[in-house]
C-alpha cells in the first residue's frame, strides 16, 4: 500500500498485479476494503493491473473534517480520473462499491474519455437523500434495527469489529467477514477520533457532501461495457435499484447473488471476477 497525489489530495491506494496490464480501478465504499483481497487478486491473475483506493477521508487518504467536508460527489468523480492519468494509464476499467458506485457513475460520465468501463456494485442512480419513487428506499426495519443498536467505543479495535459483526446478518453480510474488515479498517484509521472513524466504518461523511447535479437521466447516454453486480438479500440499497441501473445503461450486464447483501461476500468473488475480466 502506498500514497499518491492527485487532484490536490492524496489518496492510499493498493496494486495487484503487472505495472503494464490494462488497468482496472476500484473505487471503495468507502475504504478500499469493501473490495475482497481475493476479488483483487483473481482479476490480476486474469491479466489485469488491478487498484483499489480509499475515497477521501478514508483509510490512508487525505482526511480533514469528516463533518464538515469542504468537497463534492463531482470532487470525487474527478480524483478517480485524475487518479488513472497518475498511474500512468490513458483509460480504465471503473469499479464502485456502495458510494463508491456512485462516484464511478458520475465520473464515467464526466469523464468518457478516461473511463472505459464500468463495473458498480451495490449501488443505486440517485444520491443520499430521498429516493425517486420508482426506486426501493432502504428496508426502515432493517435500518431500525441496525442504528438502534449501542454504539462502539470507537477508540477500541474489538469493540468496533464486534458492532459491524452485530450488524452484519441483519444486512445479509457474514458475521466473519465483516468482524475482520471492520478490524483491519480500524487498523488504517489515522486518528481516534469518533468522526473519523465513523467515516472509515459506515461512510457517514458521504452523506454530507454536495451530491447534485442529478445524473440519473444522463445514465443513457454511456456508451461502454457496463456490469452491474447487486445482492438479493441487500436491505440497503435493495436489489431493484442495480436492475433499474442495468435497465438504465445501455447494454449493462446484471448479476444478482441471491445470498449477497450489502458486502461482497466471498462465495462471490470468482463470478464477479469472471464476469469483470470480460468486459
């Protein structure tokens, strides 16, 4: 793992594979964790020069004032095509998770020389905030559940893998897998501060940043290879949001895991794998 600049911050991002492969990027949500190590891997082995970053005010990236950011979604779109330029690519294969589903749209769309696919996972056309009607909004009584739990001491690395396991099943994610991203995502948080890690946990500072523009009604206008991955048993973002992104993008592929909920599990990754590395 390394830092690099661009767009005036500087963004903790992590290789796998060959320097001159063609490049997929994999934008996280908001860490770059929410990108399986052997999802990364299996498209490197598929002749990819794969790379996976922390969205600002996220693990090893440039963080400031998680409650107050002084960014926008169109901020975000622009690191991540500044960032292919930095590695020294001309184009990329896009990846988004979650928020980060979010970014790779509006940067696939701001910027279309520079993106050359997409792939977007758990996510949906429209920023936080009310939902368009024809869209499912997040499941209340999950939501319910979820937020009414005791928060963390966030200062404490077990006590913080032990919430996000507590959460997992209700968002149909494995207690395991979730325990142990949580944990190594405490790891990377530079401070102790509750905001930052709350941030680098469950992407708080997302939902305060400036996310207009709409770019939903823009979504007909890509034209490249587009994959849309989403988890039947997601409450968050629920799955008839990734089919109204496929109907949406021209051509999109769409591959629902019927036992996937908000994470990517690991029974996951060979498909999901196997369906990038042919875009």
């Amino acid at each position: 793992m390394t830092t690099i600049t661009v767009n005036g911050v500087e963004l903790g991002i992590e290789s796998f594979g060959r320097d001159e492969d063609p490049l997929v990027l994999l934008a996280g949500g908001t860490t770059m964790l929410s990108w399986p190590d052997s999802l990364c891997e299996r498209v490197a082995d598929g002749g990819r020069r794969v790379v996976r970053y922390d969205l600002r005010d996220s693990g090893a990236s440039t963080t400031e004032e998680p409650e107050n950011p002084t960014y926008d979604l169109r901020d975000l779109a622009a690191d991540a095509a500044n960032l292919v330029t930095a590695l020294g690519a001309e184009s990329a294969h896009l990846g988004g998770h979650g928020v980060g589903g979010m970014v790779a749209q509006v940067a696939a769309l701001d910027h279309p020389g520079v993106i050359s696919a997409l792939t977007l996972v758990s996510t949906r056309p429209v920023a936080p905030g009310p939902v368009d009607d024809d869209l499912p909004d997040h499941e209340q009584s999950v939501m319910s559940e979820v937020f009414s739990q005791p928060q963390p001491d966030w200062t404490n690395r077990r006590d913080v893998a032990e919430y996000a396991a507590g959460s997992a099943a209700v968002l149909g994610n494995d207690p395991a897998q979730a325990h142990e991203i949580a944990a190594r995502i405490w790891d990377r948080t530079p401070t102790s501060e509750v905001s930052v890690h709350q941030a680098n946990q469950l992407g708080m500072v997302f939902s305060r940043i400036e996310c207009s523009p709409r770019w939903r009604e823009r979504l007909g206008d890509l034209r490249i290879p587009s994959l849309v991955v989403h988890g039947r048993a997601d409450p968050f973002f629920p799955v008839g949001n990734g089919e109204a992104l496929a109907a949406e993008i021209p051509e999109a592929q769409l591959l629902i895991h019927e036992d996937m909920g908000t994470q990517i599990p690991e029974l996951a990754t060979a498909d999901i794998a196997t369906a990038m590395l042919r875009l």
